[in-house]
C-alpha cells in the first residue's frame, strides 16, 4: 500500500471536503512543482499536464544517434525536473483531458515549458486543434536534438493511466506498472 505523507493527506482532504474541486478553463494555479514525467507535473496538489506536447512514458525506451538504447522518457522528465529545479511556475489551465489531467501553458518566469521541451526535442508537439509547438518541435528536428537525433516511438498516442478524482488532487501516479 502506497503511504500517504501529511501534505498528501491534507490534499486528499481538501479534494474530499471540495475545497480544491475540479480544474476550470481559465483557473491559473501557481507553486513548486513535482515532475511526474517529462509532460506532467503536480502545482499546488493539482496533476498538471503540459498542453499541446507529448512525452514518451516514463518507461518508453528510445535509440539515440549511435542506434543505442536509452531511457527516453525518464530522461525527458529528469531533463524537465532539472529545468525547473527551484523554480515556482504558474500554469493557466485550457482544458482537462480524458486522463483528468488539467492541460495547462505553464510558465516558469516567463518560459512557456512546453515550448522550451519541444525545442530541446524532449517532447513532441501535439497536431491537429492543438499544433501550438509544432514550430518549436521544428526546431529541434532540424538540429537532431533529443528524440529527433535518434528514433522513436511517437508518443503522442500513448495510452496514459487515468488519474481518480482523488488522485488530480493528491496522490498521483503516472503510469502503471
């Protein structure tokens, strides 16, 4: 059984109480935040996922240049946790998905995080009504960074576990095992 530390367990209680209630388009949410994997994040005890990019899961393997194996999608989110370091970030909410992540622009100052993965080719821009960092995802692709240097499995079709409502406030757990 998972252990729940204090903060965790206030978080469950304020979602249980209804005092941190479902994400809104147009709520902002600000904080420290803890990486979950290279696209999502937990601010302010709320599972944040980065809008418009996908990364590869946090078991995701991939080849870099050399045809060799690497751990791409733990290297996508140490990459994003080392970015952000001590950094508070501020996450304007667009919409939530199927997987109850609150899709959010989050800035760290004044960086757009999804923009800045994309250009570091850590993550993959989104197509279709979300193909936002698809000029930022150009970048990288034209300088064979990250994924782009090597192959990869898109994943931007990637099955995700879904987060309870419990767990969009508290306990988060991005992938199953």
């Amino acid at each position: 059984m998972r252990r729940t530390g204090f903060l965790g367990l206030s978080l469950i209680v304020l979602a249980a109480t209804g005092a941190v209630g479902p994400a809104q388009a147009g709520e902002s949410v600000s904080g420290r935040p803890r990486v979950l994997s290279g696209d999502t994040l937990v601010v302010s005890g709320r599972v944040v996922g980065l809008y418009g990019v996908a990364a590869p899961g946090l078991k995701q393997t991939c080849l870099n240049a050399k045809g060799q194996s690497y751990a791409c999608g733990a290297h996508s989110a140490q990459a994003l946790a080392a970015h952000l370091r001590d950094a508070s970030v501020t996450c304007q909410i667009r919409e939530t998905d199927a997987y109850g992540r609150a899709l959010s622009v989050c800035h760290r100052d004044k960086e757009d995080l999804s923009a800045w993965m994309a250009e570091k080719g850590l993550v993959m821009a989104e197509r279709g009504e979300k193909a936002t960092y698809v000029g930022a995802e150009t970048v990288a692709w034209g300088k064979r960074l990250g994924l782009w240097a090597g192959s990869f499995e898109d994943p931007t079709g990637r099955p995700r576990t879904s987060y309870s409502k419990a767990s969009t406030v508290a306990d988060a757990q991005p992938e199953t095992r």
